[in-house]
C-alpha cells in the first residue's frame, strides 16, 4: 500500500469508505461474513484475553496424532520500566522429536498435546468474553470415531491427578491454506476441568512445508535432488540458490578444504576455514534450510561418477572451472541411460563475463559441441571464450602457492545464479533442448592490464541468448551424434 501521507482528508475518507463498503458487504450476505471471519480466525484468537503465543514444529498436514508440548517458565524485562516478569516460553514438536535449538527452550517440562483437524470449528467468545469449557465440549461434540478414540487416548493420563493438556485443531480457510488455533486446559478423571482455566493460544509455524511456502521456495522441489561438482565459490552459490528455491536434496562433490582465501568470495565465512567445503556447506545450508538433506562426497569429481550415483538424481551442476575435466565428464555423461539435465558453469578473470551451458545426457547438444572452430574442427579453446587464449592473467600475494584467478563475490554469485536458474527450470518444466546463457562484464581491470578479449566479448552484448544458442548448437558434435 502507498500513501500519499500530506493528504489526510482523503486518507482518512477512503478508509471510512472501504470500511463501510466491507460492513455492507457482510450485512447483505451473510455467508461471506463468516468466511471472512474464519479467514482471519488465528488472528482473532490471539486476540482473545488472556492468549498466549507459542512456536509449533510439526506440520499442519490435517494427520490426526498426539504431539508433545514443552513449556519453559522465563523472566522477561518489561520495556521501558525495568521491570521483571514471569513469562512461559511454549513449543510444540512431533512427538518423541528433539526441540529444534533454535526454540531456546532447553529443560522444559514436557506436556502432553493433540493435533486434529475439523472441517469446521465451533463459533469462538465474542471479545471481550473468556474463552470456557463450553468451547471444548462443542469441539468433542464434532469429533469422528477415530478422532473420539484419539481424544480418550489423549485424556487418559489425568486418571487420578490433574494435568495440564494442549489441543490444537486446524481448519480450511475459503481464502486458501489451514488456520491453527490452540486451548490449554487442564483435565482429571478422563475429564476437562470446566472449573480451571481454559487458555487460547497461537504458534509461529517453523516447519519446512509452511516456510518454504510462505518463503517463495517451491513445495514441488522438495521431492527433487540436485547434484552439484565443485563447490568453490560459484559451486557454493549455485548450492545455496538451488537450497532456498526449494529443492529438497543436495549431493556436493568436492575433494577441497575451505580456505581462508575463499573467505570473500564464498557462501562459507571464516568460522568454516580449515572444514571441507562440502561439510561446512552441509551444516551452513542444512540450518538455514528446515527440511533440506545434504549428502557430502570429499571426492574428486571423477571418482564420485566412477560409482553408481546417477539413479535418483533430477539434474547436476559442474562449477569445477577446468575445461579439461568438465569435458571429459561431458563425455562421461553422455553414456549415461537416463535423461537428465546437466549444466556447466564457469565466469572469467578480470570481469570480463560469466558462462552457463544447459545440456542433456540423451539427445544432441553437449559440452564439447563449444570446442570447434566455425569448419567444425576441435580446439582448445570455446567459441563462448570471452579471453584471447594464451595470456597470463592469474595472480599471486606470497608467491606460487598462492597463485589464484582474480574475481570476486559478485562475479561468483552473479554466474552461480544462472546456472541454478538453468538447472532448476529443466527441471520444472522439462529440458527443451541445450541452451547457453552468460553475462558480459565491463571487463575494465582487463582493459587497465592490457589483456585481450575475443570479438565475442565485444559482440556479446548485442546477441541474444537464444542467438548465442543457436550459434553454439548449430549442429551436433561427433559425441553427441554417437549418444542421440
């Protein structure tokens, strides 16, 4: 929403009138009213006096089952007094699942709890009113047999002493998704104690299914698992975009420990100098990403593919940056049996570009169809080559064991994006043939050092991608013609 905050007469009159029209809308019909209000039921119950607010970690997926409830008494600062208070920290888990960390909830007692989903719940307390029993027993009264079962399973700890339970019950909402709404309330003999407090509460939701959803990361790439070789800093990039887009599973292959000279131009920080990049990558992207499984290979890129390790993959990505292997494994995947997607990735030194290749296992369009020169004899270098072969331009700090290809983060991250885009809507919406994509540079600091670039780097920028394709792609390489 924008505002135009100097014109308060027609702020205020617009609100008025969207707010009666909104009145008028409900008072003609009333079946609108009510959905509209159970549209923002969570929102309404966290309203109700007395409502607490928790966090839930187990998903709302309208499965039936117990849960466990865990409560912490705290002390909190009341702002701007100073004061001191008691307040109760409260987190829901899957039953029998350890409390995620991030909860901060450590020795908490341990409640029982139960999860049920209705088509529809009872009318709440009209605010200010209480929340009471009578809410309870009208939810009891709309249980199905195996709900009643669950519910006298759920009761049966409060033979003889009283316990404090908590009840949770999703529902559809007209506007799309479930709300969540809680009750703690206490119970005995088999029975709800209609004479303690019966309490609302509501959750933030930290499950990989809702975050993902609510994040932008696709639900349907939970199922799919990517593999990516080489995870120096446009490997770490592509690893990291392919995890917050929402793929599920991530292979990473690198033999390589972190460094501190890959600090600033890595997705790793300086805590991870000295782990293996692909482990350090695990446990950076495994917690930022609830849901995701990352399996480590501290393996050459070659020796990984000597085993059986293509069966379930949905695409790879090669970000090893040596020309020489990553078309030995063009080859390699060639031979493959099944259709899946591989992209090579690569950037230049000084700025000068960025390069991603989409190909196929089956069919034509491979990596070594870019090492032909326009007769279509081999060579060494790509017709995508941004640099004029045979120039010097790596760099060294303390001497040749230093030695490294200038660029930075923005580079890597700018390459490792568009070769996670390639991958990903191969992936999506089907491999539709081979594709090349890049970005050029200024290449400023090439042309301050007096290094060369191709007429293609000077002619790139005017071409379209899918001209720059079809220039590549022309026609099949002796490789591709062999494996259609």
């Amino acid at each position: 929403m924008s505002l135009d905050w100097e014109r308060h007469s027609e702020v205020v009159a617009y609100t008025f009138l969207e707010a009666f029209s909104q009145l008028e809308k409900w008072t003609a019909d009333e079946s609108i009213q009510k959905s509209e209000f159970f549209n923002e039921l969570e929102a309404y119950w966290n309203g109700l006096p007395g409502a607490l607010r928790g966090r839930s970690a187990f998903e709302v997926d309208e499965v039936d089952r117990l849960i466990t409830a865990h409560v912490k008494d705290d002390v909190k600062k009341t702002d701007g007094t100073g004061e001191r208070k008691k307040v109760q920290r409260w987190c829901f888990t899957e039953r029998g699942a350890e409390i995620p960390k991030v909860f901060f909830v450590d020795s908490a007692q341990t409640k029982r709890g139960l999860y049920l989903h209705l088509p529809e719940v009872p009318s709440p307390p009209e605010c200010p009113n209480a929340l009471t029993a009578d809410f309870l027993e009208g939810v009891r009264a709309r249980l199905s047999v195996s709900q009643l079962a669950l519910w006298t399973e759920f009761l049966s700890t409060s033979k003889s002493t009283s316990k404090q339970l908590v009840l949770f019950i999703s529902t559809p909402r007209a506007a799309g998704g479930r709300s969540l709404i809680g009750v703690v309330f206490s119970a005995k003999d088999h029975q709800v104690q209609a004479d303690q407090p019966v309490t609302p509460i509501t959750v933030r939701r930290q499950t990989a299914a809702y975050m993902r959803e609510r994040g932008g990361a696709s639900l349907e790439l939970l199922g799919k698992h990517v593999a990516v070789l080489g995870c120096g800093a446009v490997g770490s990039f592509v690893a990291d975009t392919l995890a917050s887009a929402g793929v599920g599973r991530l292979t990473l292959v690198d033999f390589d420990v972190f460094s501190e000279d890959n600090v600033f131009r890595h997705v790793l920080d300086e805590r991870y100098v000295g782990f293996d990049k692909v482990w350090g990558l695990k446990i950076r992207l495994e917690q930022q990403y609830p849901g995701l499984k990352v399996d480590c290979a501290v393996k050459h890129a070659q020796d990984w593919l000597c085993q059986d390790v293509m069966a379930d993959l949905d695409g790879v990505v090669l970000a090893i940056g040596s020309p020489t292997l990553e078309r030995l494994l063009s080859r390699r995947f060639k031979m493959a049996q099944r259709q899946l997607p591989v992209v090579y990735t690569w950037l230049e030194a000084m700025d000068l570009g960025g390069h991603s290749v989409l190909t196929s296992t089956r069919g034509e369009g491979c990596l070594e169809c870019l090492y032909r020169d326009e007769e279509g004899a081999q060579s060494l270098l790509p017709r995508t080559a941004f640099l004029e072969q045979n120039q010097r331009v790596t760099r060294n700090l303390t001497g040749c064991a230093s030695v490294f290809v200038p660029y930075g983060a923005l580079q890597a991250r700018r390459t490792g994006l568009m070769a996670a885009e390639q991958v990903l809507e191969a992936i999506t919406h089907g491999n539709k043939g081979p594709a090349y994509q890049f970005w050029v540079g200024a290449g400023t600091a090439a042309q301050a050092q007096g290094i060369k670039t191709t007429d293609w780097w000077r002619r790139a920028p005017s071409v379209s991608q899918s001209e720059a394709t079809a220039s590549v792609f022309g026609r099949a390489c002796k490789y591709c013609r062999g494996h259609v």
